[in-house]
C-alpha cells in the first residue's frame, strides 16, 4: 500500500497538532521498524511530594544506608521493581 507523504513542519507545535489528528500508519510502514536503544540518554524525571508514615521512611533510610544508596534512590528502585512485577501478572 503506498504511503503518503509527509508534510514538512514550520515548527513542533505544527507537528505536534498535524499528528494528533492524523494516523502515523498512512505515513510510516511500521513492519520495516527496528527497535533501538539510547544507552546514554537519562530519563527525564519529575519532582513529586509524597508523603508517608516516618516509620516506614525510617526503615526506607535503614535499608538504603545498608545497600549504600541514597534512601530516594532506593525509593525510585522499589517502586520500579513493583510495577515491573505487576505489569507482569496483568498480562
């Protein structure tokens, strides 16, 4: 099936409009995709207030010292590790 071709974009916010209401598969033949990966590129990150029981900071800051890390380091670690593990069993 042939494709269409893209339009060329004054600046993002155009793109950014253009795809939102159009479908990328009339421009991009996704089967020819290869996944890649961007080793060095650190993931953005976003600043969140959350608040939790002080014993349970307490014990948080306890494991970190254990595990030489910083306590919001091991923080992000857990969390992860948890959604990786239920993303696993909702499949």
């Amino acid at each position: 099936m042939p494709r269409k071709k893209l339009p060329t974009f004054k600046d993002p916010e155009k793109e950014q409009e253009f795809w939102a209401s159009h479908d990328s598969t009339d421009y991009v033949d996704w089967s020819k995709a290869r996944h890649i990966r961007f080793p060095n590129l650190k993931p953005s990150t976003k600043t969140i207030s959350l608040r939790l029981p002080q014993g349970l900071l307490e014990d948080i800051k306890i494991m970190a010292n254990r595990q030489d890390v910083p306590y919001q380091s091991l923080i992000k670690i857990l969390l992860a590790r948890a959604v990786e593990g239920e993303n696993r069993t909702s499949r």
